[in-house]
C-alpha cells in the first residue's frame, strides 16, 4: 500500500451528541474537533447528557445546518439556524447566534460546567419527543474547557464528544467487519468523523501520526466502543448484541493485546486530536479538510500490541 494513495472518503458531523451525524464535503478544523461537532447535547431535567446507550431514538433526530456554515471563518446571521427534524414531529429552528440564557449544572461523564440553553421551544420540542422533561443547551466555547484525559492527551480539550476531539475509521476496517457479520452494518454504527478510503483492514490502528493538508493529527488511542454500535441508526431500535458480538472474537484487548491485562474493551477506529502546537499549524494557513484530500501517515507504531487503549 502507497501512503499517498490514503484518501479521505467522507466527513461526518454530529451537531447534536448522540443524534444523526450529517455527511459535509469539507469541515473547518478547531482545537476542540471540527466546526459544529457536537457543539449541543440534550439533557434531562437534573442537566445529566442523553446519549443513544439510555435514549436510542436519539439516532432519529436529524440536523440541518447552513451549507455556508461549513465555510472557513463564517458567522451566522439572525436568519442562520440549526433544523432539527424527527419523524412525528413539527421541525424545531435554533437561531446560530449566541443564545442569552446560560443552564448552570449541565454534566456530561467526568464534566460538569455551564452551557447556553437553547430555550423554552426546544426544551418542549426533545420533552415531547423523548417523553420525559428535556433541555437543549450549547457548549460554550468561550467560558468552558473539557479537557480529554490528560494521561492521553495533555492540554487538549473537546466539546460534547466522548472525550477526544477526533475519530477517524476506514472503509477497509468496515469492510472486513461485514464480511463476517450475518447482518452488515454501515458506518454510521461507528460514528467517525473521518472516513479513510485506500487503507489495509484496521491500519488505522497504527497512525502514530498523520498529515492532512498542513494540518497534523495525533493518534491518541484505540476508540472502545461502548454498547453504541449496536443501536440501528436507521429505527433507532437496538439489536440485543451485533456487531459488538462479532468484534468481540477478533478486536477485543484480550485478542489484540494477549500480555496486558484484559478489561473487556472492544475496539474501532482511532482516536486523534489535532496537533495544534506543530510550527506549520500555527500559521494562518487554511483549516479545512475536503473529501478527497490525500492523508500522509508521518509516523507509525510497529504494531497494535503497543497502542494505547
């Protein structure tokens, strides 16, 4: 396999965490993952995140930006808004400006801080929706800071997502998993942020670091993959155990890393962040990736016994 020959095949967005990612032909790169990457999150009446793990309709609700809004250094206008749409359900418009309102006490995993609420409208419309008393609210980029596990990623931080900014999966990795599995899955059961065609099954494992463009990415660790994957994105229904079953025989610690101690993780994709400190990313150069985009891996490690996990 050439390196020049990895390519990007896809870029996904999630503006909600845990609702249906949006496929983008080009993504703005910020410290904290891309542009609108799960920049909102509903929670419940205490301000604790919904994810699909408790609420797996969430993979229903859809969202709709600006295709501007995907644009280098765009801002939003009063007549910019995020569209979100679920079957049943009348479509809600969150206006992209600044929200006034701030909710104290929003959580997420290890993190609790403020967030703006997106209001009384959307409070009702994921209320009505989900059937249980429900917020909106907005990371707030300017006051708060959740950083990634620090043992993983010094001095990085993200939004809502998981706890790097980054995941980047293979077409290959995906294609190898379904030629085992009864049922094939298609990716948006993992959630990538990057796609990468061209790529041996699992490669990905071994990017110690890669360059897209000018810009270069960290491989933190390999993603373990909680009970997510097993939710169809297309009903919102979970299967009892598939793919994580099948996944389970063949990308589980206890596979993968023989002389470590196993904890039953299973593994998909890679964990990054952008490397922001390099010389050549703190220029004023561009930072947007394209679909298409070659990928050049920078740095490898001998193999995944060794990765991070």
């Amino acid at each position: 396999m050439e390196e020049q020959a990895l390519k990007i095949q896809s870029i996904f967005i999630y503006p909600i965490k845990s609702c249906r990612g949006i496929s983008v032909s080009q993504a703005t790169v910020t410290q904290t993952g891309f542009q609108w990457d799960r920049y909102w999150l509903a929670v419940n009446y205490k301000g604790r995140a919904y994810t699909q793990k408790v609420e797996p309709k969430l993979a229903l609700v859809e969202s709709e930006l600006p295709k501007e809004a995907f644009f280098e250094d765009w801002k939003p206008t009063k007549n910019s808004f995020l569209v979100v749409r679920a079957p049943g359900m009348s479509p809600l418009k969150i206006p992209l400006t600044k929200p006034s309102s701030v909710a104290e006490g929003v959580s997420m995993w290890e993190w609790s801080g403020s967030a703006f609420d997106e209001g009384e409208e959307a409070a009702k419309w994921f209320s009505d929706y989900l059937g249980k008393q429900s917020r909106l609210v907005r990371f707030n980029k300017e006051t708060e800071t959740r950083p990634s596990p620090p043992e993983y990623a010094a001095g990085y931080s993200t939004t809502f997502a998981n706890t790097f900014p980054f995941m980047v999966s293979s077409q290959a990795s995906l294609d190898k998993l379904n030629t085992i599995l009864t049922e094939p899955v298609p990716i948006n059961r993992f959630r990538p942020n990057i796609l990468v065609d061209n790529c041996d099954p699992f490669g990905e494992d071994l990017w110690d670091e890669i360059k897209i463009n000018d810009l270069v990415f960290q491989g933190v660790r390999l993603c373990s993959r909680c009970k997510l994957p097993t939710v169809n994105q297309e009903t919102g229904v979970p299967d009892a155990t598939e793919p994580i079953e099948t996944l389970m025989k063949f990308r589980s610690d206890k596979v993968l890393m023989p002389h470590k101690k196993p904890h039953g993780k299973v593994f998909f994709g890679k964990d990054m962040v952008w490397n922001w400190n390099t010389t050549n990313n703190q220029g004023k150069g561009s930072k947007i990736i394209k679909v298409g985009d070659s990928i050049s891996v920078l740095r490898m490690i001998s193999s995944v016994s060794e990765a991070a996990v």
